[in-house]
C-alpha cells in the first residue's frame, strides 16, 4: 500500500495515512496541513488551514498545491517537513499553485503548542497530545497502549468511520483487544462523543446498557451506530474512575464533513483535494 504523509499541526489522520508529524510543542508551525506521498509525481496539497493563524492570514487556501518554501522545490514530501515545522519564527517565502494559477506570499509562524491549546489539547510528558482534562494516569496509560489493533479488530476501520456514510454514530473507532485487555474507545473525531467528554483509550464498559464485550465485530457495528437519529448512553472506565456520557448520535458524513474529509473508493481522504488529483489518492493508482 502506497503512504500517504500528513505534515501538519492538530492532524489526525490515520488508517492508510502515516502521520509524521512530530509532536513537539516548541516548533514553529504556520498553521496548514500538508498530505502527500514520498518518491510521488503528485505535488504536496494544503488539505487544511487553521483559521486565524499565519498562513490563513496569507490567504493560502485547502486545495492549493505546494511549490516551493524558502526556495527549496522538493520531490519527496517528506523533504518538506523540516521546512514546514522550524525551530525559529522566521517568516517563509511559500509559492504554490491555486485555483487561479501560481502565486507566492510570505507566511509568519507561531508555536505548535499555541495551536494545541486553542482547540483544547494540552502535551503530555511523553510529548503526545492529550485533552487538556486528561490526568497523569491517563496519559501514562496511553501512551504505553502500544500499536492500534489490525482492521480485522476494528468496528469502524475506514479512518474511523462506518463505511456507510448514512449511518449515525458516535464519531469513533472501537478498538476490539485480545483479551484480557478491555475493549476500548480508538481513534475519535471531532463529533458527538468527543463533545461529550469521551477521551481516546478509554475502556467500554457498556453501550445503551449492554455489555459489548464478546460480541463479534458484526455484533458491535449496529450496537454503536443506528440507521436513524438516537441517543447513546456510554459509560466507560477511565483508570479506575467509571463515568456516564449520554450524547445523541451524528449522521457520519455530517461528522465527515465536519471535519474536513471525504470518502473516496472506501477510504477516507481530506475534502480539499481538488478532483485533477483524487487520483494521487488511489490505494491503486491508475496507469495514465
């Protein structure tokens, strides 16, 4: 399978991206998400920028392609990372091309960490991002939780959603353990549960009042999603401490959308792609 690099600031995308971001609170960032395959023709492609940060101030929109930074024109998109997350605040000559041709602007930088903090995330001693509600046990806890589990232990394996986008759900991946290890809450997008308080890694203990352990994976899906509007009662175990979220369930393409990505041949992939490139985004590529 083809990789795709996601160098950016608050970027979560997982699955059949790799991120390589590099979580360090102290680097200079600007503000956009940049995704992009290593050794690939297709050009690196501004999938997100952050509103009210330097480069949104630059005028640089989602869909755009990057050209150049400081006057390094690159091939491989992890060439870019250093260029894009900086120890220093020195400002960057970016050129890329958009929707009405080429054009280059000079982009400020600001601290990571600043951005964390503005969405609700704090670092943690490991230097992963956790909410900023999130004890020292917590964050111990899941930071040891090691590798994800394969698809094949996954409720929601396409990037955290149900592969049917009419579906209603809570916004995250259940992550089916071997046991004895509980099963727990995974990858989780900015949706209902999250809303509610839900934190990535915590134990399921119940849903609705039924104990999801032992069922199947095609047990589980119609457990945590509903074909039409619904309330989810979850409570879950977080070290030790047991607590109740009542939250109603979202439309997945609503959450979807409100965050950013699109479904395109059964994978999830940011909804700025310009559609002269969804072939960049191929698991296949096509011969052209």
């Amino acid at each position: 399978m083809s990789k795709l690099i996601c160098l950016a600031v608050l970027c979560c995308l997982r699955g059949a991206w790799m991120q390589a971001q590099e979580w360090s609170a102290n680097a200079y960032v600007t503000g956009m998400t940049v995704v992009g395959k290593p050794d690939s023709t297709c050009p690196p492609i501004v999938a997100w920028v952050e509103p009210d940060t330097p480069a949104a101030k630059a005028g640089i929109q989602p869909g755009d392609r990057l050209l150049a930074v400081d006057g390094h024109h690159e091939r491989d998109i992890l060439q870019w990372r250093p260029l894009l997350r900086t120890k220093d605040p020195k400002p960057s000559t970016i050129e890329l091309e958009g929707e009405h041709g080429s054009y280059t602007v000079t982009v400020g930088r600001i601290k990571a960490f600043v951005l964390y903090e503005r969405e609700g995330w704090k670092v943690g001693p490991d230097g992963g991002v956790y909410p900023k509600n999130a004890t020292e046990a917590e964050m111990q806890r899941v930071s040891k939780m090691g590798p994800e589990p394969p698809v094949s232990e996954k409720v929601f394996p396409v990037g955290h959603y149900p592969a049917n986008l009419e579906l209603y759900y809570p916004g995250f991946e259940i992550f089916v353990w071997k046991e004895p290890q509980p099963m727990t809450v995974g990858g989780i997008e900015d949706g209902p549960a999250e809303k509610a308080g839900v934190h990535y890694g915590d134990a399921i203990v119940s849903v609705n009042g039924i104990n999801p352990h032992g069922k199947s994976i095609a047990e589980l899906e119609p457990l945590f999603s509903s074909a039409k509007p619904a309330t989810m009662k979850l409570v879950i175990d977080r070290d030790g401490a047991i607590n109740t979220f009542t939250f109603e369930l979202a439309k997945a393409s609503q959450i979807a959308a409100a965050n950013h990505k699109q479904m395109y041949e059964g994978r999830m992939i940011p909804a700025a792609i310009p559609p002269a490139y969804l072939h960049c985004f191929e698991a296949s590529p096509k011969a052209r």
